[in-house]
C-alpha cells in the first residue's frame, strides 16, 4: 500500500506540524509521502499533483481555511480514481463529523481529536485488511452506514508520540516557519477556544523539546512559532526552557511565544531582559478589557496586571509583543470596543491585531449562540456576522478599521507619522483616529484598489491636509512638518534611489561628496558605524542613507511629538538590523561640514 499525507497550509513558509506527526509515527509501517500546499495554488494544480503520486490512501489534515478546498479536490480524486480511499483528520472534522460523511460520498475515514494513536492503529488494519471497529477515535464509512468508535482518551505520555524533528532534511525547511509545542491543553477555560474542550495541560518531558530545538537549530532554521496556548503557565519549567533558547541562541533565529501577560513572573520577566534583541516575539490574547465580557466567556485576566508587565517588557526594547483583541464577542458593543481598542493601543507595544468571533464547532461559546443573538457564517471560517450587541454594519465598519491598523500601523511604514498625529490630537482615543481615517479612505475608493507604498504615504499627506491640519494652531508650518515627518519615515524604509516629489527636498551643492568624505573619516566610523572601519566608503554608501530635514526629527520623537523645532539638519540611517522590533532602520543626527 502507498499513501499520501498532505494539507493546505494557509501560506507558503508555513508548515503543518500535524502531517509530520503523522508521518512520523507509521514510516515504519508503510511506504507514506508528504505534501503540503496553499489555498492560494490552483486546485487543478493540487488535484494533479496528488494524483501523479498513484498513492491508495490520501490523508488531508483539515481546518477552517481548507475545508472546503480539500473537499473539491477529494470529490475530483473519487471521480478519476474511484478506488482511492480519503481520510480526513483535524479540529475542523473532528466534530459534527457524520453529518460530515453524509453530506460528503468522497470521504471514508475521519480521525476525531488528537490523531497519533488512532492514525497508526488504522494504518496497521489497514494495511492488513483488518477491522476497524476497535480503533478508537474513527468514525467511517461500512457500506451504507457510519460507524462512529468509541472516542479516544487524550495522550497522557506526550513523550509516546514519535517527533517529527528527530532526522531532519534541510532543505524541507528552509524559509519556512516552524510549528513546534512543548504542551497540549490550556489552562484557561476562553469558551470560543478549542483549547476548552481539552482536560488539563500535558508537557512533553524537557529533554524532548531541548533534542528537538537543538536539531532544528542546526538544521539552520530562522523562526520556530510555538503553539502552546500558553507558553508561560508553568514557572520553573519556562525559566530552564528561556535559559536553554538564550544559551542556544545563534544569533539568527527566531521565536514566536503565546503568552499570558497577565500571570508572567517577576523572575520570567527578569530573565527576558538578557534576551538578544528579536530572539523573542510575544503574541498576548488580550481579547477585551470589559470585565463582563470576559467573565461570560470564561477568561479571567488583571488587565492591570497585564498592563503592568507588558510595559516592563517593552522597556527592554528587545521584544516585539503582538496584541490580540477579538471583535463580537458577548457584551461587547461597539463603544465597548472602542474602549478595549484605545486600552490596548495605548500601552503603545507596536502591533494590535483586530480579530473577529468565529464560532467554532465543539466549543463552548456556540451553544450559547441564542442567548448572545449570535448570527454567523455557516460555512467555515464561521465568522460572527451580528450579535445582540453589536449590528452587522458596525462590525463591517471595524473591518475597515482593522485594515488601516495593518496598513497603517502594524507595517511599521508609518510610525513617526502617525505618532505625531495620535500623540497630539487624538492621545486618548487612537481609536477614532482609525475610525476616521477608515471613513476617508472609504469615501475615496482606497479599499477597492491595490496602493503601493507611494500612493499610501500620498494619502496620508492628502488626509493630514484635507483633514486633519484645521486642527492645529497656525504658528507652525504643519505641513512642511508633516512632510518631513513623512519623509524620515520612507527613508527607514531602506536604500532609496530617490525619493517621492510630495516630500519637501532640500538641494545642497555637492551633496554626495559631502556624504562620501563623511564615510572615510574613521571618527565618523568609530561613533556610527564600528563594523566597518575597514571598509572604503564607496561599499558602505551601497547600505547607508544621508537625508536633510527642515525640522528637528529625532528631538520631537524624543519629546513624545511635542517638542517642535525648525533646524536644518542631516540624519545618517542604517539598514544593517536584522530583527529590529523598535525601528526599521538606525538613525542619527550628523555633522556633514557644508
């Protein structure tokens, strides 16, 4: 027998953790291959190529951005190959499956819950043509029936289940992103998780992720992204798992946590702060500051605490922290929003990201669907439509608004920018600076085409002018201000050839020799740029920028965008950072002897 193993994972340098579990624990047994593709790849492509391998078995680990994907493919597959078998495994199968198996003839085998054991007990019987009563967790198709096994007890012993990064090929991982976890379960009770249906926390012994973290770093992997719900809940076994990662830091990987900020221990944060800069990047479920939101859907959290904790982190600037609220949920209206929004931005971590309630098969939140009016799609991604506290039109509207945070803020293309406007107009509720910036780029059309780069740094000019400069007093040139606010920021975009006409140029006699003799001078070197003292200056400018402004940049930044100067001055920026979580590039004022 043959087989085949394969998903459609939601982006190329992703890779499927699930699939290499699988494989893992049944090479062994039967000659198995592995695949994996994106939902953006024709499905004929897919089809074809799945097809090319002749296997008897197709296995597709499903989820809610594939479902529907890998159920073309598999009614294409039946109707080219009638004797080919298909298996579906996944949380998006692992409820409501029979409904599933009626409404889908192409399927024969679906894996319920956790899939190790259940998979290589069926690849045995298979193989030997043996019944599959006895295998626990399978439901499937007997002639005209569904069979439904008894379900699965979880993996007491992670440790059992053989690990996918014991013998590793390079090449399969190169560029991409690695999924790894040193737990299954959650210690939080969040009723719109799937992570609630699981009973308790199980790790995986210390010795298991050190063998397999070290084997994936010297295999060369850049980015290891942990899938533990939260990473942080067990004090003493994180302190000898961050002081392993530290040690073994080889200065170019990275790793993506989820944490719970609210429960991180003094002595967790205080070993943080020895971290290279980049090494750690924190996504924390924020979710809502409404206390009455968060009760009914089972998440306890000290927002105070969080706060807390959050800002100490930020203060070590060496770690990119991703927070994460989620829109639709109970009691949560639209100003309610607002304020969970303008509570989170306001910690000023550099990245908030705007998620929307999917009501998830198995979880508890959707049997609580009539009490909260909760309207959603019924087709995956399941996401909330309307509730009885927040109208579809609303929820419409922070769509938009999450667009321009991630345009606009989480790209990091925009930060003095927008700083400057948010600190001086709108400090206590950034909020409706998005809101209204969302309402100008509707009524021009913005959201229906592609922008690039330019054209997004020319309607933030038209809107500050059109918009927002009626708000300032006229002591001040706002606009030649703003512009060069603009214009620092596109410089730390990297090397330019040349700029955009809308920022304000200043001509100066001799300007490129100016910056030349500035980078043969070795004090020069010395002060800005220690790593290349040896090298001549006609490479060094191949990474280096020189600009002019009008205005005094890095003094304003300094004073919180209050401090407005008028000086002409030259800024050197240096795009030489590999993993920066502050700045896209460095920055300093210079002296160029005119």
């Amino acid at each position: 027998m043959k087989a085949l193993i394969t998903t459609l994972n939601s982006k190329y340098v992703h890779t499927n953790l699930a699939i290499r579990y699988l494989k893992a624990q049944v090479e062994d047994i039967i000659d198995i291959e592995l695949k994996e593709f994106t939902i953006n790849t024709n499905l004929n492509y897919i089809l074809n190529k799945i097809y090319e391998q002749k296997s008897d078995l197709i296995i597709f680990s499903t989820y809610i951005w594939n479902l529907e994907e890998t159920l073309k493919i598999s009614r294409s597959l039946k109707k080219i190959k009638k004797d080919i078998k298909i298996l579906l495994g996944g949380p998006e199968v692992s409820f409501e499956e029979k409904e599933l198996l009626l409404e889908n003839d192409c399927i024969d085998y679906i894996i319920r819950g956790e899939g190790e054991f259940t998979f290589k007990e069926f690849i045995r019987a298979y193989s030997n043509d043996e019944p599959l009563s006895e295998i626990k967790g399978l439901t499937y198709r007997l002639n005209d029936k569904i069979i439904k096994n008894e379900d699965r007890e979880f993996i007491k012993d992670l440790d059992l289940i053989k690990s996918p990064y014991s013998n590793i090929n390079k090449d399969e991982y190169k560029n991409k992103i690695i999924y790894y976890e040193t737990s299954r379960g959650c210690p939080f009770n969040c009723e719109y998780c799937l992570s609630s249906t699981l009973d308790g926390i199980r790790f995986f012994s210390l010795n298991r992720v050190k063998s397999d973290i070290k084997n994936l770093i010297n295999s060369g992997v850049k980015q290891i992204k942990f899938i533990d719900r939260t990473f942080n809940i067990e004090k003493n076994r994180v302190l000898e798992l961050l002081d392993f990662l530290i040690e073994k830091d080889d200065g170019n990987i990275n790793y993506h946590l989820e944490i719970a900020a609210h429960v991180l221990s003094k002595e967790i944060i205080d070993k943080l702060k020895y971290a290279r800069k980049g090494l750690f990047q924190f996504e924390i479920g924020v979710q809502s500051t409404n206390e009455k939101t968060l009760r009914e859907i089972g998440r306890y959290q000290d927002f105070n605490k969080l706060k807390e904790n959050v800002l100490k982190i930020k203060s070590y600037e060496n770690i990119h922290q991703h927070l994460d609220l989620i829109a639709g949920l109970p009691y949560e209206n639209y100003e309610s929003f607002k304020k969970s929004f303008n509570d989170v931005f306001n910690l000023d971590v550099g990245h908030v990201q705007l998620g929307f309630l999917k009501v998830l098969k198995g979880t508890k939140i959707k049997a609580k669907e009539e009490i909260h009016g909760f309207l959603y799609r019924d087709y995956p991604t399941y996401e909330i439509l309307q509730t009885k506290y927040i109208k579809y039109e609303e929820l419409e509207k922070l769509k938009e608004v999450e667009e321009i945070v991630e345009i606009y803020w989480n790209s990091k293309n925009f930060n003095t920018s927008l700083r400057f406007i948010i600190n001086n107009l709108y400090e206590n509720n950034p909020f409706l600076f998005f809101d209204e910036f969302s309402l100008y780029f509707k009524n021009k059309d913005y959201f229906d085409i592609s922008l690039g780069i330019n054209k997004l740094y020319e309607i933030l000019l038209d809107y500050f002018e059109s918009d927002l400069l009626n708000r300032f007093d006229k002591k001040i040139d706002y606009i030649d201000l703003f512009k060069d606010l603009l214009k620092f920021d596109y410089m730390t975009l990297g090397k330019k050839n040349k700029i955009p006409k809308i920022f304000n140029k200043i001509d100066i006699a001799d300007y490129k020799d100016l910056c030349h003799k500035f980078l043969k001078e070795i004090s020069n070197l010395e002060k800005y740029l220690k790593d290349k003292v040896n090298v001549p200056a006609k490479f060094i400018i191949k990474d280096v920028s020189f600009e002019t402004f009008s205005y005094d940049i890095l003094s304003l930044k300094e004073s919180n965008y209050k401090d407005i100067k008028k000086d002409q001055n030259d800024i050197l920026f240096i795009y030489d950072l590999k993993e920066d979580i502050i700045e896209k590039a460095r920055f300093y004022k210079v002296e160029l002897n005119y």
